[in-house]
C-alpha cells in the first residue's frame, strides 16, 4: 500500500505542472480527506490481513452507500427518488450478503469491525471529495493535489517502520505496489471526477459493484469459497445497477 501510495504521490507531483489549484473554499475538504485516507489506508490492510478478502472487502463496500446516501442527504441536500433509494438498498445488501458464511454467519469479528470501519471511512472522504470538487473551480487540481498530500503521512510511517528490511521489500513488493498505485489512482480519480456529474449516493453505488469482481478473484487466486450464494448476489447487485439507472 505504501509503494502504491509513493507511486501515485510522484507522478501526481509531475501533473502539478499541468493542472491550476483548486480554488481556497475546497482546501479543508482536501485536507479533511487526506487526513480521513491514512486511517483509511490503515484500517484496510488490517481488514485483509484479519480475513478473507471477498468478505472483508463485500462489507466495507456494502455499507458504504447507505452512509453515502444518508450524508449526502444531510450535508448536501440530496434527494433521490424512491426508484433510486430501491436500487442503492439492493446493492448494498446484495454486497454485505457476500460476507455470510454457508451457516448464515459471520466468521472472524475482528475483521468484520475493521471492515465496517473502513466502510465508515469510504463514506467520510467520499462526501468529502463529493463537496470539495464541487467547490474546487478544478476537479482536476483537486485530484492532483489530494493524491499528492494522501500519500506522504502512511508511506514515510511505513517507510520508517519496515526500514531494516527494506531492500528486500521493494525487490519482492515493488510490482504489486506500482501496480496499484496506477490501478488505484486511476480508479479514484474517476470516481471524484463522478462526483461532480452526478448525486454522491448513486457514484457511491455503482463503484462499489466491484465486488462481484472481487469475489471472483478472491476464488480464483486466493482459493476462497464462492458458491451458489454469491452468485445470486452478484444477480442482485447487477439488477439493482439497472433500477438505479433506470431512475
């Protein structure tokens, strides 16, 4: 995650040549999230490491838009029509059904905290950044300058910390770290971007679709049960995808 972190942070260094600054309203919210990212950023890889990824990632990305949804509303004033409320539900539980075990229930309570932690903390720097763009005069000097601050507080700290094996580290994690780095920023930019077209809870929902994509690799490469189960899930996650656009 640092590598990643680092790789993102040095190419949008570069872009700051290219892009003007955000305008002075929007500063706090950069901020603000780049401060919301580190814990973020912490609380995630100690999801993942806890317990398996097709769960720990199905519930922070399941609970995520109902808090969207909820804090746009309130700090936003957004309103969505009753179709797209129906549609944002399915989603989110069709998602946080991926995390129940064959038995219906919910294995290993530590990663599940973190995993609604993180969600709590997707649906903070997502109004965050929805607001901040908006205000920003430049989506895109917003994006530059959040990926540039987010960077520098957990990777120094992870730098410092893995300091006597770091040789060894950037020779075995250097590939998947740049990889999400590229992945990652790309991903979220778009997502910023989003958030000034459209309301934050209907962003917040179609990005968090990517579970089904998840799942699937949690099978494939990490040899994680998927089943029946998540297959019907993922039906009714892309059902509620198309509820939400027909709204």
């Amino acid at each position: 995650m640092a590598i990643g972190l680092a790789t993102t942070s040095m190419f949008s260094l570069f872009l700051l040549f290219f892009v003007s600054a955000p305008s002075k309203e929007s500063w706090p919210f950069i901020l603000a999230s780049a401060f919301t990212h580190q814990i973020y950023f912490t609380v995630v890889c100690l999801g993942y490491r806890l317990g398996d990824l097709s769960q720990v990632y199905s519930i922070q990305r399941g609970v995520a838009p109902l808090l969207v949804t909820l804090g746009a509303f309130i700090f936003a004033h957004e309103l969505i029509n009753f179709q797209g409320a129906v549609g944002i539900f399915m989603i989110s539980i069709a998602i946080i059904s991926l995390t129940l075990t064959q038995k219906m229930k919910f294995d290993n309570p530590k990663a599940i905290f973190c995993a609604l932690f993180t969600g709590v903390m997707i649906a903070t720097y997502t109004i965050l950044d929805g607001l901040g763009s908006r205000l920003s005069g430049n989506v895109f000097g917003y994006i530059v300058w959040l990926f540039v601050l987010d960077a520098l507080p957990f990777s120094l700290i992870m730098l410092y910390i893995r300091r006597k094996n770091i040789k060894k580290i950037l020779i075995t994690e250097s590939r998947g770290g740049i990889s999400i780095g590229i992945l990652g920023s790309c991903a979220y930019a778009t997502s910023i971007w989003a958030l000034t077209l459209a309301p934050m809870a209907y962003v917040s929902a179609l990005r968090e679709t990517s579970v089904i994509i998840a799942a699937w690799l949690g099978c494939k490469i990490l040899r994680e049960p998927f089943g029946i189960k998540r297959i019907v899930a993922a039906v009714f996650i892309v059902i509620g995808v198309c509820i939400l656009q027909a709204s």
